[in-house]
C-alpha cells in the first residue's frame, strides 16, 4: 500500500461561529483551494491530494446527530470509510 492523503474540511465549531469566522477553503474534486484572504476573488492557492473531501457545510443534523449530505458535495462519514476507512483498516493488519 502506498501513502494517500486526504484533506477534510470540518464545520465551523461554537467559538468560529461566535467570532464570524469565514472559510477560506473550497473543494473542487481531489483539489483543495485555499483563499488568501476573505475575498475568494483574490489571489488562491490550489493543492491536489488524493482525497479533498468537503463536510464543512451543505448537511443537516438528523435527530441523531448525524449530519446527512443536502448536496453532493458534502461528505458524510459514511462516504469517508468507504472512500479511505476500509482500505486502512483491510492493510492495517
């Protein structure tokens, strides 16, 4: 097995909402892009990994907690441990 990486970009917790945080991040298939500053028209960084994988936003909480995709750019955790999860687990021993 070779190296992998995978980037995920999580929700903004309690503290980053208080404050009016902003992301300065997109995922746009396996690349990630990172904003200089809050106007996303300005200069961007642009970086390839095996997986970008997005759960910022775009879901809503289930009764269980569980956040469900309203787009198909979210990833869920299910999507995670088909798309990494098993294969780590199948070469962990």
């Amino acid at each position: 097995m070779s190296v992998k990486v995978a980037i995920r970009v999580r929700p903004f917790n309690e503290r980053e909402k208080f404050l009016g945080c902003i992301c300065c991040v997109d995922m746009r298939d396996n690349t990630t892009i990172l904003y200089e500053n809050r106007e996303k028209n300005k200069k961007q960084h642009y970086f390839t990994f095996d997986y970008s994988i997005w759960s910022h936003d775009e879901f809503h909480i289930g009764e269980n907690g569980y956040m469900h995709p309203t787009s198909n750019k979210y990833i869920d955790q299910q999507k995670v441990y088909n798309l990494i999860g098993k294969e780590i687990l199948e070469n962990a021993w």
